[in-house]
C-alpha cells in the first residue's frame, strides 16, 4: 500500500482555482447521505466537522449545514481563496471557516489551532491520495474525538453508461486518454484510479495507528456493475454534452502536467483532450447523432472508505 504526493493542486493560484470550481461537478446528495448516515448510526455526534483538502469547498458546503461548526483546510492558498469567494451556507452555529493548513498538521498550525479531540467528523473528498498517510493518521487520531468517524472518497474515473449511444466507443475514447497520459500520471493518481485499493489505512501504516477501528472498517464503491452503487449517484451529474466533458477532464493532475509540458498543443487539433473528443463525436456520428447534440450518460467508478475512531 502506499500514499502519493501532491505536485499540482498545491501550487494553484486563485485562477487557476476559480477554473478548477468551475469545471468540477459536485457529489451526488446519495454520497453525502451516505456519510452522514453512518455518522449517525455509528454514534457519531454533530457538533464539529473537519473537511481536508477543501479546494474550492463543495463537500463542506453540502456536509457544514449537519453540524454546528464546519472548519475547511487545503494547503493551497489559491483554492481557498477560490472557495472564499464562493458563498456558502453557515453551519448551525457559525460560518464556515476556511484556512490553509495541510492533512499532515490538520490545522494545528491555525490561530486559534485545531484542538485535540475536538472534530466529530473527517472528511476528505477527493484528497486523500495526496496526503502522507502515516501523518495524517497520526494527527487525525489527535483531534478526532472518540466514536468520531473520517470519511474519504474519490472517483477511479469514468463510467459511461450503457444507456449511452454507442457507449463502448466512448469508453475506449476516454481509456486511451488516460493511456496516453501514462507518463504524467504520478503515484497519488494511480491510488486514485486503483479505486484507494492501495490507500494505507491506520493499521497498514508504521507505526501502526491502532486509536481506530479496523473491525467497524465499511468501503463501498460506485460503478456500472453487480454489487454497486449506481455510477450516475456518484457525481450529481447524469448526462453531460462534450464541452462539459472537455472541461471536467481539462482538470484532471495528468493532463494539467501534460498541457505544461506540451503549451504549444493546448488547445490545438493535437490537444490530447480534442483528440479524445473528435473519438468520441465519431462514435457519436455512427450511431446517428447529429454534431452539436451528442450527449453522454457517465458516472464513475468511486469508492468510499468510512473509519471508526475507537
């Protein structure tokens, strides 16, 4: 098992930021049901919330209303300032309140700091993969108060539906986007795409952090398969037109690094972007869809893991 290292998100500035908020979906309202749900019925309490790796704040803005008091970190001080100029619902007794601090400190270097045994719920969404795990586990089993729960999800990738038109040719245009990026893609994105398989936990790290629960242990995953979660209750997004497409791929870490390796082709016929789209508006073609009016049905391939503090 293993954790990776954040090389780009953590270098955003406000623009790059507000593009990064723009162009991301949300989660769907059933992911969030999910956490608080097992919250809840696991004896978590409802006082304050810790959201890790923030970015431009959509989990907290949707998870804060729960919860009297709703703290949101990232280590970027672009993407906060991103989500402090996005408004947001208060949680029960104040606003939200957004800083820059890092998985690995959890807020400790704050003023006022983060204080011990004091976060009833961890939540990281999309996130974790970049942290030092066994940081982080260390720290969290700090501030997390007992029976408090960390919660922490990501999407592997797409899963076009197979309501789509001609929805094989659109998953292979998509798949060979990501083989194509094969040399941009670092450690914390393969632990992502691996669907956090390979996440250390808190009994796999060393020393071990053994302040958590490894019977109470719950992963569940999203996708279009037996056994899972429907991959359209992932994002709360069913369908998506191809500029939509375009832009939500534009801010994935790999092609990021890709288009700064390669500034000359952002944006030209030799974008790897616009090569996966012209696939896909051929597979669109075939099938008989007029150009303009293509239109898929994806979810994704997503995994939540929900950790019991003893």
């Amino acid at each position: 098992m293993a954790s990776g290292k954040d090389t780009t998100f953590r270098a955003f500035n406000s623009q790059q930021g507000s593009n990064y908020a723009q162009a991301r979906q949300d989660y769907h309202p059933r992911l969030y049901s999910a956490v608080i749900d097992h919250h809840r019925s696991t004896g978590g309490q409802f006082d304050t919330l810790l959201d890790v790796g923030c970015g431009p704040g959509m989990a907290v803005r949707n998870l804060a209303p729960h919860f009297n008091h709703a703290i949101a970190i990232d280590p970027s001080a672009g993407m906060i300032e991103s989500a402090l100029a996005i408004p947001s619902p208060p949680a029960k007794a104040a606003p939200i309140r957004f800083a820059v601090s890092t998985a690995e400190v959890l807020g400790s270097d704050l003023s006022p700091p983060v204080a011990g045994a004091s976060i009833d719920l961890l939540t990281a969404a999309t996130a974790a993969h970049w942290f030092d795990m066994p940081k982080f586990w260390a720290r969290a089993a700090e501030v997390i108060k007992p029976g408090g729960t960390v919660a922490v999800w990501c999407a592997g990738g797409i899963s076009v539906s197979p309501t789509t038109l001609n929805h094989e040719r659109v998953q292979a245009a998509i798949d060979r986007l990501e083989d194509s990026i094969q040399d941009y893609i670092v450690t914390g994105n393969r632990i992502a795409r691996s669907q956090y398989v390979d996440l250390l936990l808190p009994w796999t790290v060393e020393p071990p952090v053994l302040d958590f629960d490894k019977s109470a242990f719950v992963r569940k995953e999203w996708g279009h398969g037996e056994g899972l979660e429907p991959g359209e209750e992932f994002y709360n997004m069913n369908t998506a037109g191809l500029d939509m497409l375009e832009k939500i791929v534009g801010t994935s870490s790999p092609v990021i690094r890709w288009r700064e390796a390669n500034p000359e082709k952002v944006g030209t016929e030799e974008d790897l972007v616009k090569v996966m789209r012209r696939e896909i508006e051929d597979a669109f073609a075939d099938a008989g869809v007029e150009k303009g009016k293509e239109v898929l049905r994806a979810g994704a391939k997503g995994v939540l893991l929900l950790v019991k503090r003893r």
